[in-house]
C-alpha cells in the first residue's frame, strides 16, 4: 500500500509540473490569469444570481439552482480544507512558478473548482446544447488552478467531483 501511494504521489507532482511548468508561455499567462477568475467567489455569485433574477425560463431556474448547488458545495470544501490542511504546491514545491497574490490557505480541494462545476452543471443539465462551450470552460478553469500553481491535480479533481455531484443532487431533488 505504501509502494502505490508514493507511486500516485509521484504521478500526481508529474502531472502538476507538466501543467505549471511546460505548459507557461505569455499567452497562456494571461489567459488562465485572468480566466480562473470565472470560478472565483465574486464572478459565481454575481453571475447566478443575475441569471436567475433577470433570465427568462428555463434559464431562470437553471440559474437559481446553480445559486445553491454553489453555495450547498462550498460546505464540504470548508470542512475538507479544515480536516486535509495540505499546503500548496507553490509552498511545496521549490520550482513552482505562481503568479501575484497567491493565496495562502488550504489547497484541498479546489474551491475555484468546486465553485465553476456546481454553477456550470445545472446549465448543462437544463439545455444539453450548452454543454459543448461550458464543458470546456469549466475544465479550463480547473486546468488554471494547477497552471497557476495553487493546486494539485487531486486538489482539482476532488473540486470537480464535489461542484458536480451537489449541482447533479440539486438538479435531480429539483421539486
């Protein structure tokens, strides 16, 4: 057991070097700079409410079930990042290239992760036809987290499973 965690340990700082280090050009240092802000707190709660307030149907209702699935997700991630206190990779790993500001909290799970997926998902659910643009946009924005050196792929993996999963269960317990 120990031998398979230091193994998926291994493949996991693999796969974030690849993502934080390969991948770094300017362009893409402006595009994920400014495109992980699409899962911040101030984007996902400006932009569900407004949906669901101002938005004809279905998207009314998509917007508003967005609104709690993004707030329901964020208890497990307040409760994870209190129980997993992992440092983030750029405190972690000396070569990690971060940008301004980086945040200093936990990194389990990916909040900005959690956040995108639980507001994307209900979209996606209510009009198949969106999913060929917000799928993308989501994994863009999961993809950033690791790019700018804030989280592991399991970080992002986690934000995705938790976003998804409680924006699936709000749909579907949807009276």
């Amino acid at each position: 057991m120990r031998q398979f965690l230091i193994r998926l340990q291994t493949m996991e700082q693999y796969i974030f070097r690849w993502f934080n280090t390969r991948l770094h050009n300017s362009f893409l240092n402006f595009f994920f700079y400014y495109l992980t802000n699409l899962g911040g707190a101030t984007f996902t709660i400006i932009a569900t409410l407004a949906i669901w307030l101002l938005a004809p149907q279905p998207w009314s209702l998509a917007g508003l079930q967005a609104a709690i699935a993004l707030a329901i997700s964020h208890i497990p991630v307040a409760i994870a990042k209190k129980l997993y206190p992992r440092i983030r990779p750029y405190l972690a790993i000396p070569e990690t290239i971060t940008f301004r500001n980086p945040l200093t909290d936990h990194s389990f799970p990916s909040g900005h992760t959690t956040a995108i997926f639980s507001v994307t998902v209900p979209f996606m659910l209510a009009n198949t036809a969106t999913i060929p643009w917000l799928l993308p946009i989501a994994l863009l924005v999961a993809i950033s987290r690791m790019y700018l050196g804030l989280h592991y792929p399991s970080d992002v993996l986690v934000g995705m499973l938790i976003g998804s999963g409680v924006a699936f269960g709000t749909f579907a317990l949807w009276p």
